[in-house]
C-alpha cells in the first residue's frame, strides 16, 4: 500500500461546491416546481438564480482546471474494462474479489465512474444549464430569434434533468462506499490522500 | 509541471473572489439601480429613497389649481334659472364652442365616435349605448329611456324624438357642478328636481317617503370648476341601476378612497381626479368605447405631447420595478392590473349573479346581503348575488371586447361548460350543462401579442329571449310614454313588455320568450392598490391558485407533466432502493474475514 495524495485542492473544492449548489439548487428549485413551501415561490426562484449563477461560475472554473491540467482525460472511457466493472458490481463486491481496474494518481477513476461522469459533464449538466438559461432568459427569446418556441419542453426538460441528476447524486453517495474501505472515498474527498495499492503489481 | 507554480490556494481563492464579486455586484445592483433618465416616475423617487418603500414619498399630493374667474362676478349666472337648459344656455355666452364639442363625444351620442367609421365598415353599424349594445343589467336602453338616460348629459332625452342637435340639452353642471347638490332625477330624462316642478320635491324611490329637493341652479351654476370625482361618480358610480353594481371596481367610495382603495386617487395621497389619466381633449375624454380599446400602444408618455395618458406605462415606463427585472419581465404577458388590484369591490359590493327569471314574486321578501344595503332580490329586477371584496377572475384581454348586439343570433343548445371552462361557484350560480350567450367577449389568447392576463369581473345571470328567432330580446321595463302600461315594472307580464320593448326598438319577435344564462367581463382597472398590497408570486405560481383556468402557456408552479415527474421520481426512488438492496447484499455476502 501506498499513501498517494490522489484528489488536489481545487479538486476536492470544486466537488464538495458542486455538491453543496446542486443540493441547493435541488431544493430551491424542487420548492418551485413542487410548491412546497420550503422557501416560498419568490424567494425559492431569487436564491435558484443566485446558485444557479454561482454554478455556472464553478462550472467555468472546473473547465479551465481540466484542460490545463490534463485532468480531462480521466473521463475517457475504457470499453474494455467497462463489462469487468459492472460483473465486479453485480458479483464480484459480493464474492470479496479485489477491484477488477487499479486506481492509481494517473487513472483514478473505474470505467464506470468514467462512463458517469463523462455523461453528467457532456450531457446532463450541459442540458440543465442551458435550459436553465434559457428559461431564466425567456424574455430575450425574441432577440435570439426563438420567440416561436414553447416554454414547456424548455422546463420539462430542465425539471427531468434536475431528476436524473438527484438520482445521480444518491446512487453516487452509495456507490462511494464501495472503495476499499466503506469511507475511503469519502476521507479521499476530503483530505486528499488515499491508500492505493502499489502500482507495481504486487503478486 | 506549470501546476506546481501557482499557489495551491489559489483555485478556491479565485472562485470565492468570483462568488464574493457576483454577490457583491448584485447588491450593489440592487442598492443603486441607476435611474432611467427617460423616465421621471413614480418608482423613481422611490428609488431616491435610501430606504425604499414608500413610492409616494416625496410626492406632493396635488393641489387643484386656483382658477382665473371666478364664476359668482358673472351677470349671466345671476338669474332665477328656471330648468337645466336654461343654465346651459347662460354658460353657452362665454364658453360658445362647448356644447358643440360635447356634442361629438360619446357622453352626448352614446355612440363610440373613433369607432363609428371603423365599425360601420366591419359590422355595418354604429355603437354605443344608444345603438345596438345590449347587456345583462337592464339589458338595454330602447323603450327605456327615462330611467337610462338620467345619466345622460343632456337633458329630456325620454324618447326617438330627442333633439340631438339642440345645444342648450347639453348639461354642463352634472359634470361641472362643484357644490356636490346637483343630483339628476333618477327617472327624469337627465333633468334634475326644479322648483317650479316641485316646489316640495320630488319623491324617489316612489312610496319611501324620501324627497329629492329642488335645486339652487342659480348657486350652482355659480359654483363650476373642472370634473371632480364626485363628478363623474354621479353616473360611472352607479352603473347598471345602482352604486356598484356594474363594474366592481366603481362607487362611491371612490370619491374620498383611501390609499389602501386606490393609491392614486386617495384624498390623502396623489389625489388624482378621473381625468389625470382619461385625458381630455375639447371635451373628449380618453377611455375604451365597447370594442374601441382605450389605448393602442403601451409606452412612456410625455403629457402635451401624447393625449392618451391611460396605460400604467405612460407614467410607470415599462421598467417599473427598478429592483426585480423579473417583475418587468411579466409585463409582456400579465397586466400591471393583475398584481395591483388584488381583490375586486374592497369596500362595497357588486353585483355578480342577475336572475331575472325570479322577477315578479311579490311574495318573497329581499334578504339582506351586506351592512351596506344590498339585496338578494327586488321584486321588479329578480335575483341577486353580491360580492364584497372577493378574487376577480382572470381572463387575456386585449384591451378590444367583442359584442353580441341586439338582434344577432344566438346559440342557444351549446352547454356552457364546453365552451368556457371557467370555474363556477364562487360568484354565480350558472349551470355549466345549460347554454349560456357571451354578450361581450375577449376573443384573444396567449399567442396575440398585444393579449395580457387582466383581472376582470365576469357577470353572470339569466335573462329573456327569443327562442323562436333565437335573439336576446329588449324587454319595456320602465313605465313611460304612450305604452306605459305594458312595462314589465307596472305589468309584471314579460310577454307584454317584450312586445312593447322589441316593438319600440324595430326588431322582430316571435311572440315566444324562454329564458337563457348569459356572461359579460368587465375587465378591472380602478382600485390599484399601493405597493405592498401587490399579489406574491404564489398567488398565480401554485397549482390550482389564481390563474388555474388560463391555459396555452407553461407557468412554472403551476404547471407540471405528470409523466415527467413520474419518471423522475421513479428513477429517485430505484436509485435509492437499489442503493439500499445492493448494500444489504454487501452486508449478508461479506466474505468472512475480508477487511471490507
């Protein structure tokens, strides 16, 4: 075993920011959808449109953090290993097999977490930004030429991804457990540091 | 590495100084919203106020103008006026242009005089009260005359034979009287009590003993100034046969409101008469005649410049809530008077269920509705439901109203309830499964640009019709001229009066009447409330609130997709309850001596 420090700084800010807005704006903009009454309509949409700017700020930052560091090509996907990982899930965790792919500084994510997070970075967070926007900006639909468009697919959609993101979010809660201890991942987040097995292999 | 180089608190720092700067703008933004200087409004000394609030502050109530004569030196006014005309004739040696201005205007002819060009060509006809238009109050004024036409501006108008090119019929005291005596005979053809009539007075409402005195017409016309609100009160105050009845948001608390009644017009506020904003011109006052909309475009207005100061945006600009854009942004769809007028006859009740099916039932005695003096019936008008400070309902209004007119054809098989979804209960008691006429309509939508979610007072009731030719008839209500004995109020017989009624008006009638539930909107606004009264966004943002029965449009809170927050819960729940199964497996599998 090999002490690495495996999540830096900005890493581990951007992720527990991302966290904490997405818990915000879940909230916030679940009180509007469901009426709730947690905040109350006009206060749930002024603190939504505070976060939801906050967001897109972070979101800025954790772009520019991945392409200058080279971090991006954690999330490029592994086909080959990606059927290994899940037969680890649906058997292998119950069996006490060791993890089918190594997580090492240069490749700290398994080919599904890659898979995951690929597709909440490309897809589902793109589209709630950009319906987000789009709906925050409804009134200058005419000036960008879209003022024939409904409101209603802009907001379904957006309220859908807001869904799929939530259940996103608890099946990656859960799924944090499976490291090599149940909070490793989680002390990971936080401190940085990891226990990792060493990357010669070791018989 | 270049990473190694910058510091490592240097991410986080950089988006809290990010954060810390967004905030910090909005604030600022918001503190120091910088004052358009296009727009010298209201709001915009609010916004001068360090503390906000109140938009009144630094507002000087206005103060009538001293005039330059002064109408008691005049040898012309001082004479023993023996009836009405007679005093207009005496204003008719210096103001010579005046009844000739009258005249052209809607307040003389009853008739929509923008429109009538116009609407001769669409519908081949004139309108206005005098031609055509029909309601469900008293339904209409043919054979009806002296009762109507006590809010005439003129004088004696009790049949067809009126003299409309007569200038010494205009009356000038019942809008220019300052005194606050004049008061027209509530069945006297416009004209007043005068002495030489009733030197006693005048009795009204007949057998209650109460006298209309003779008027000091000497005195007031002594005593004229520029239309006040008790002015116009005379007659918009007891639209439809009696104070509030027709519009809901008009009587006579309106001559001396309180700011919480209207904060323009408050006596302690702005002070604002009717014609701050129904600008007149030579006698013509601006405001929406039938299906002529009382204004076309919805800018900032310089008075002196533009004559028609009736839309909130000419004073307010389109930007009237400097703190929250996202208040500006409903302007393109909700009318200002959607939010500022929250509830409709605040502090007098109006009428909102008419039945006149239930008329003639000497027996049943009237049961009082309110402390103020309504009715729930009248032996000569049917049933009644009154309403005091209630929710309107909202409708899109573009500012025109489409009209059945006196002898269109009507669908009388249609149940009501497929037609118009609108809620019922709250107001009336129209049964969706019988047809109902739309008298008036706002025959608009989402989609047209010009529509915006208005409050309105929709009323409701049952009156007679044709079944036969299948048009609204005009029953002879009123007691006058040679068939006075025909009237429904002296005969209690709807089929003599119809007769009278259609007969007088030229229009055909079978000889058969049935009776049908007819709708009329009356879109509000008056009473706009001051700021803080204005609705939350919650009150429309919930499902089933205010806005419940306008549909075409998404509205966030309110609306939802059942299937996409099916599916989004479904997939919230498999991901937590496959969660929770996958790790009580973990659990139960652990391989023994395994450290995880």
């Amino acid at each position: 075993m090999k002490r690495v420090k495996i999540y830096k700084r900005f890493e581990r800010f951007w992720h527990w920011m991302q966290a904490l807005l997405v818990i915000l704006l879940a909230l916030t903009g679940f009180d509007i959808h469901f009426d709730w009454g947690l905040f109350g309509f006009e206060k749930a949409v002024m603190l939504h449109k505070v976060f939801a700017w906050a967001f897109v700020i972070l979101i800025a930052f954790a772009i520019f953090w991945h392409f200058t560091t080279g971090e991006w090509k954690q999330y490029i996907p592994m086909p080959s290993k990606t059927f290994a990982m899940v037969r680890f899930y649906l058997v292998g965790i119950f069996r006490g097999q060791p993890h089918p792919v190594k997580k090492t500084e240069l490749s700290k994510l398994n080919p599904l977490q890659r898979l995951a997070y690929l597709g909440l970075k490309i897809l589902v967070i793109p589209v709630l930004v950009t319906t987000g926007l789009l709906y925050y900006f409804y009134n200058d639909w005419e000036a960008l030429g879209i003022e024939s468009w409904p409101l209603a697919p802009i907001a379904l959609i957006h309220t859908f991804a807001a869904f799929a993101m939530i259940a996103f979010m608890f099946a990656h809660i859960y799924l944090s457990t499976t490291g090599h201890t149940p909070l490793s991942n989680f002390k990971a987040m936080i401190t940085g540091w990891e226990d990792l097995e060493h990357e010669a292999p070791t018989g | 590495m270049t990473a190694r180089r910058i510091p490592r608190f240097a991410w986080p720092a950089a988006f809290l100084l990010a954060l810390a700067g967004l905030v910090t703008t909005l604030v600022i933004k918001a503190r120091t919203a910088a004052p358009d200087p296009a727009a010298p409004t209201v709001t915009l000394i609010a916004q001068d106020q360090p503390t906000g609030g109140d938009p009144l502050r630094g507002l000087r109530p206005i103060i009538p103008a001293k005039p330059t004569a002064d109408h008691t030196m005049f040898e012309a006014l001082k004479q023993d006026f023996p009836d009405g005309p007679a005093v207009t004739a005496a204003c008719l040696t210096c103001h010579t242009e005046a009844s000739r201005q009258i005249m052209k205007t809607a307040h003389w002819t009853w008739i929509c005089p923008r429109a009538k060009k116009k609407l001769e060509e669409e519908h081949h006809i004139a309108i206005g009260k005098a031609e055509h238009i029909i309601n469900n109050f008293c339904v209409a004024l043919p054979s009806n005359e002296p009762r109507c036409t006590s809010c005439h501006a003129g004088y004696g108008w009790k049949d067809k034979t009126f003299d409309f090119s007569d200038e010494t019929l205009v009356d000038c005291l019942v809008c220019h009287d300052q005194t606050g005596q004049y008061k027209k005979f509530p069945t006297g053809a416009g004209h007043p009590v005068y002495k030489k009539d009733f030197p006693d007075g005048r009795e009204w409402p007949k057998g209650s003993g109460k006298k209309w005195p003779p008027l000091d017409l000497s005195h007031i016309a002594q005593h004229v100034g520029p239309p006040t609100r008790t002015n116009c009160g005379t007659c918009h105050f007891f639209g439809g046969g009696g104070e509030g009845v027709k519009h809901g948001d008009m009587d006579v608390k309106l001559a001396n409101p309180h700011r919480s009644l209207d904060v323009h017009m408050a006596a302690d506020g702005m002070n604002f008469t009717c014609t701050q904003c129904h600008t007149t011109k030579e006698h013509f006052i601006a405001g929406r005649c039938f299906e002529v909309p009382a204004y076309e475009d919805r800018q900032f207005a310089l008075r002196g410049v533009e004559t028609n100061l009736l839309a909130c945006e000419a004073c307010h600009t389109t930007d009237p809530h400097p703190n929250y854009p996202k208040m500006n942004d409903h302007a393109d769809k909700v009318s200002c008077q959607a939010c500022h007028i929250p509830t409709m006859a605040r502090e007098k009740a109006t009428k909102t269920w008419w039945d006149w099916s239930k008329a003639g039932d000497k027996k049943r005695k009237p049961q009082p509705v309110f402390d103020t003096g309504e009715k729930d019936y009248d032996v000569k008008k049917g049933e009644f439901i009154w309403v005091r400070n209630v929710v309107p309902e909202y409708v899109w209004y573009n500012g025109a109203i489409k009209h059945t007119f006196m002898g269109d054809k009507i669908d009388d098989h249609t149940a009501h309830g497929d037609v118009c979804a609108q809620a019922h209960g709250d107001y009336d008691i129209m049964d969706p499964a019988k047809p109902a006429v739309l008298i008036n309509r706002v025959q608009t939508g989402y989609d047209d640009p010009k529509a915006r979610i208005w409050p309105a007072k929709i009323m409701r009731g049952i009156q007679p019709y044709d079944p036969v030719n299948k048009t609204l008839v005009i029953p002879k209500l009123f007691p006058s001229g040679p068939d006075a004995a025909e009237a429904y109020w002296k005969s209690y017989d709807w089929d003599r009066s119809i007769k009278a009624g259609m007969a007088y008006a030229d229009l055909p009638y079978s000889g058969e009447y049935d009776w049908i539930q007819t709708e009329m909107i009356w879109p509000l606004k008056h009473t706009v409330a001051p700021m803080d009264a204005a609705l939350a966004c919650s009150e429309c943002h919930q499902p089933d609130a205010r806005l419940a029965t306008l549909t075409g449009f998404y509205m966030p809170g309110r609306d939802s997709n059942a299937i996409v927050d099916t599916i989004g819960i479904a997939l919230i729940i498999a991901a937590i309850a496959l969660s929770l199964l996958h790790g009580l497996a973990r659990i139960v599998f652990r391989p023994k001596g395994n450290a995880a």
